[in-house]
C-alpha cells in the first residue's frame, strides 16, 4: 500500500504544479490538494496522510499555524514547507523547523516542480522511509481522489447577543485545548480587547519549544499581552499565559497575590502540561469570585475532571460547540458529564467572555 500526500497550497498553479509531479512518484498512491488551510485541517482530522507539501503564506492562516497544528495531531507527519526564495535560509526557516517542518524548500519556479519533487524523492528514500521512489513511466493523468467526506457533526448552537451572568464575579479565565488549538486561539485570543480584565490561563498540549513559538505569534497580533508562563509570574488582568510545553502550570494563593508554578510532575493521563493539573490548581483557591473556565476543541477529556472540582466552588464553563471544534472530544466530555453550562461557537466565544468577565477584581489577581 502506498503514501497518502497532502497539497495546501493557495497559488493554483503552483498547487497543481505540486500535485501533478506528486502524482508522478511510485510511492505515493493518493494525492489530495486543496487551497487553504481550513481545508487542509478539516482532511488531515478525517484521513490520515504520510506527507504534506504545506504553502507558508495561505490565505486564511499562517502556515506555521497550521505546522503546530498538523505535528501536534500526528507527530510523524513529514511536512515540507513551500516558501519564497527569500526565507529558505536565515530565522524564518529555522522558526519553520522548530516547528516541526522536515523541509523548507522555495517555491517552484519557472521549471515547475523539479526541485521540490526531488526534494521529496530524497525524503522518501532517507534511512525513515525505506521505500524505492522511482518516477512513473506513464504520462497518463491519474484522476484526482475524492476528498473524505467528514463524518456528521451536530450544527453549532446559537446563542443571543447576551445572556444572563451567573451571578457572581470571576478572579480568572482557564481554558483548556488540544487537538485544532493553535488554530483556535489563533480566532480567538486576537480578538480579545485590550482591556479584558481577567488574567487567562491557557493549556495547550503540546511539546517544549512550540509553546514559546506560539506565544510570541499570538502576541505580535493581540491587543491583549501573551506570554509562555514563567514560574513565579504574577497574574495580571488582559495577559494570557500559556503552559510551557512538557510541564504542569499550577496557580497558588500567596497574600492577596495570585502566582504561577510550574512543575515536572509525572504526566496526568498522558497530558503534561495539564488542564486537570491547572484547574484542580484553582479549585483550591477559595474566593468570593470564580472562575471562567472554557474547555476547546480537543482529542481526549483533560480539563473534565478539574471542571468538576472547580464546580464545588464557583464556576461557569463554556465549551466549544461541536460544529466548530477540529475534534468534539473534551468539550463533549465535559457536556456529557452535565458541566457546561454554554456550548458557543468559535466565532462567538471572545464576545461571550467579554460579556461574562465584567469588571476586574484586581485584588484577587
């Protein structure tokens, strides 16, 4: 059985360039193409592939947004990165293979896809692909496949403009997200103002290095401040502090100040950091205000068992609903346990939080 490849690539002659020349390689059984990212993320959650050919500048996300995600999901994919002849040296290369690129290459030019093909022959006959990669004899076109029709995923539910709050102020936002975060928050935390006035405290899986990586992409586009947290960082209203990649991010109480700590404690069902670790954190502080807990897009149920905890104090949790999730796995965890309280769709979640955060209670933070 053959390779699957991926095209995402937003100029067309250049994807189909991409895709005619993949088509081409013994190795590779299937190619699918598509124009951005969105798409390439919905095929890649519904079918498997072995190599993706990814665009660095599409025309809905970064594509390095995108990378995180796709290594995130499958950490064996081999991606080669298409950039202009510009960047192949120098840092934004080095940011694309930090990120999990195996390649960045140039876009084809004016000899077509040549260069890149055998950039990819190499790959596929390097020590981890033991496979022969000759050329294919035959000039005959292969017909495109057919893209994997998405399994049924329940609409997304509308909410009003405005609901009732639940009665009491909120000290902290934490949010939990896995599988389909880097591109999530990347809608989201943008569009947060400048003056929301809850620290926000994020746990995305993911490894060592990616973390910093992202906190300083979401930063350089946000109103609000993100940072990868540092042990000992003090929360203060409208900056979002994000887990470091490989350990637990925990929050203590000292005086009337609210602190980060960060921890190498064994992983909590295979998730370090965790959001269970993080909200089990909060539920011990106990305090006149919540906690604004909001559980994304992700495989798994990590945050589920630290909602409920956090749900013997005060707490009012939001899960993303199911038709804008990349996986519907921990906020349905959570929905089926009975503990959320809103289910709101990606492109409604920054107004809702702005309606439920209210006024600061900075001398909780």
């Amino acid at each position: 059985m053959g390779l699957k490849a991926l095209v995402v690539e937003g100029d067309r002659s250049c994807r189909q360039a991409v895709q005619a020349a993949l088509e081409n390689l013994f190795a590779i059984d299937e190619v699918a193409a598509v124009a951005s990212g969105r798409e390439g993320l919905g095929l890649s959650a519904y079918g498997r592939f072995d190599i993706i050919v990814l665009d660095a500048e599409l025309p809905d996300m970064l594509g390095r947004t995108l990378l995180l995600t796709l290594k995130l999901a499958q950490p064996d994919l081999q991606i080669v990165v298409v950039v202009d002849e510009a960047d192949v040296a120098g840092e934004a290369a080095d940011d694309l293979h930090r990120c999990g690129a195996r390649i960045v290459i140039a876009r084809p030019g004016p000899r077509g896809a040549d260069d890149l093909i055998e950039t990819i022959r190499s790959l596929l006959c390097s020590p981890r692909n033991d496979r022969a990669v000759p050329v294919r004899r035959s000039a005959k076109p292969r017909a495109t496949p057919r893209r994997p029709r998405p399994a049924h995923r329940p609409q997304d539910i509308t909410l009003p403009a405005k609901r009732s709050a639940p009665g009491f102020d909120f000290w902290a936002t934490a949010i939990a997200v896995s599988t389909g975060g880097p591109v999530a928050l990347d809608k989201l935390i943008p569009k947060l103002p400048a003056t929301y006035p809850l620290p926000i405290l994020v746990v995305q899986h993911m490894p060592p290095l990616f973390t910093e990586i992202m906190a300083r992409d979401l930063d350089a586009k946000s109103a609000v401040k993100v940072v990868e947290a540092n042990d000992g960082d003090r929360l203060e209203g409208g900056t979002v502090y994000l887990a470091p990649g490989g350990k637990h991010m925990t929050v203590r109480r000292i005086g009337d100040m609210s602190k980060i700590a960060l921890n190498m404690d064994p992983p909590l069902n295979n998730c370090r950091p965790s959001a269970n670790v993080l909200f089990r954190s909060l539920s011990e502080i106990r305090d006149e205000a919540g906690i604004l807990a909001v559980v994304m897009t992700g495989m798994g149920d990590d945050g589920c068992e630290g909602v409920r905890l956090l749900k013997a104090g005060k707490c009012h949790c939001l899960t993303q609903s199911a038709g804008s999730c990349v996986v519907y796995g921990m906020p349905r965890a959570v929905k089926e346990a009975g503990l959320s309280d809103e289910s709101v769709t990606l492109h409604r979640l920054d107004r809702r939080l702005v309606d439920l955060a209210g006024s600061p209670v900075s001398a909780r933070c």
